[in-house]
C-alpha cells in the first residue's frame, strides 16, 4: 500500500521490470501454475524477504539450496510478523536479522548467519528497519556465496528464548496510561508510522504525533529544570503546560509529555497549541482502558 491507500508495486517488482527480468505475482504460492512454472525454471535457491505466507513442503523442497528467509531478528528472539516493532516496544538494547532455511513453520528453520545491530535510543521503527535493510541485504549476500562454498552449517534454533511478535491491531495503538512513561514511549517509537498511538480525551480520540518521556527529555537536553518528582496524579491526568508540551501522568508517578497531536480530520499541530485552542487545563483526565495492557506489548 502506498499513500492513499491504493496497491502499488513492491520495489523488487520494479526492479525486474526495469532490468527485463521476468515476474509472477501470483496471490498465493499454492497456486499449482505458479509451482508448475518454479519446476520449470529448477531454481538453485529462492530468497524470501517480509512475505507473509507459509510455504509447505513441496515448495521448500523444490529449490535444490533451499528456501533462504531474511527475518528481521535475532532469532529465535521475535518469531513473527512484526520483529521489529516488537523489539523497540519492549526496550530490547540490540537487535539485528537472520538468514535461516525455512521450514512449515513459522520463522522456525535452521539459522545461517546472524548480524547485530544496537537499537539507539530514540530510535523509531522506520529508522531501525532501515539500517536492519541494509546490513540484512549484505548478510543474504554473504549467505548465498557460503550456500553455494558449502561454508555455512546450518544450526537448529534453542528453544529456550523463543518469543512471538504477531501482526499489530488498531488495538495495539491505544495508549495505557496505567504504563510507566518509557514503556508507552517505546510503545509510540516501536509502532510507527502504524497503528501509531492513539488516546481518547472527551470521548473523542486523539492522536500522538510525538511524544517522550519528560525524565529523558530534561536529561537529554542539559536543561536546568529539573526532573520532576514522582506525582500523585491517577495516570491519565492532564498535569499541565511546560515549555515543551502538555505532560500527562502515567504509571509508576512517571509523566509522558506530548509534542505533537492531531484529532481526525484536522492537522497535526503541537501539543500546546492544542492545549491552548481547546482550553484545555491540568486535572483534565484521559480516558483509561478498561483492560489493562501487557507492559510492552507482551511476550
């Protein structure tokens, strides 16, 4: 999907039109005319990059190296649809991606090669994904010629240390304020640019175009103002204007400040100027849901 929302070529497609290479784009690998066309071609290896499907067994066994997968983890860390997202919103130091052979189940074959990365401090899921994409297009590389040398041995994942990142919901985007600060900015750093974060203030929803947790944002800067102390505050409450944003309570007396925001149908606009068009004012509370969220997503 493009801006829009209207169906737009992936890039390897257009690569292959530019290049004259040929391309089948069937909806779904158990088509029988696309496996008849993959025997036709005897392929060596086929490469398998973010497609959500599961292959069966004559699929994988058609390409005489096999089914080569890039996953976007540190596997068995983060099995899934959604590594990436997983690994920010739960606070994860280093990440990194995988080549595996692939089996019928999911991202469950046996490793190749690894490469890790360190996830940076604010670091969003778009930023991450794309230095993830680079090193992981050099590891498929390396991975193919030590397939072809006969280099590399494949080795069975642990099962110790399994985790699952399913695909995220709307649901996943509603913010608990009930979380301390940090876990709901990582929250709002792991789920962009979608479901992103949503609060609901008057019943109307409110989105959180950006957002940091206000100890991290007084240290980072070098301000003189100081962190403030834990608050008494029920976590949802409107705390007040700084020089920065709107701060709102959250869990454990920690408090998230809010940059920017936007209601639907409107632009965004910053937190103040928001707080400032709606006469907003300190005490004003933020709807809290009624079950309560697994800190960072769940395990």
């Amino acid at each position: 999907m493009g801006r829009g929302r209207r169906l737009v070529q992936p890039p390897v497609a257009e690569a292959a039109v530019r290049h004259g290479l040929p391309l089948a784009q069937p909806e779904t690998v158990r088509d029988p005319a696309f496996m008849s066309l993959l025997e036709s071609h005897a392929p060596d290896v086929a490469v398998v990059v973010a497609f959500g499907q599961i292959f069966r067994a004559p699929l994988l066994a058609l390409p005489r190296l096999g089914c080569i997968n890039l996953h976007a983890s540190l596997l068995p860390r983060w099995r899934g649809a959604a590594p990436i997202q997983a690994a920010i919103a739960h606070g994860d130091p280093e990440t990194g991606v995988t080549t595996m052979r692939m089996n019928t189940g999911l991202d469950s074959g046996p490793m190749l090669l690894q490469e890790t990365l360190t996830v940076g401090a604010r670091e969003t899921c778009p930023e991450l994904a794309e230095r993830l994409a680079e090193v992981g297009a050099e590891l498929m590389v390396r991975t193919l010629r030590a397939l072809e040398a006969e280099t590399v041995v494949p080795r069975e994942q642990p099962e110790q240390g399994v985790t699952l990142a399913p695909r995220l919901t709307k649901a996943d985007g509603i913010v608990d304020w009930r979380q301390p600060a940090v876990v709901i900015d990582r929250a709002w750093r792991g789920y962009q640019p979608w479901p992103g974060l949503t609060a609901t203030l008057d019943e109307q929803p409110l989105k959180l175009l950006a957002v940091e947790p206000v100890s991290h944002a007084e240290a980072a800067s070098g301000s003189d103002v100081d962190v403030p102390a834990p608050h008494p505050s029920e976590p949802g409450t409107v705390l007040g204007l700084d020089h920065e944003g709107v701060r709102v309570a959250c869990g454990n007396g920690s408090t998230l400040r809010l940059l920017r925001v936007q209601r639907p149908g409107r632009a965004g606009t910053t937190a103040s100027a928001w707080f400032h068009g709606e006469r907003r004012q300190a005490g004003d509370r933020f709807a809290v849901p009624e079950e309560a969220a697994p800190v960072g997503g769940g395990e």
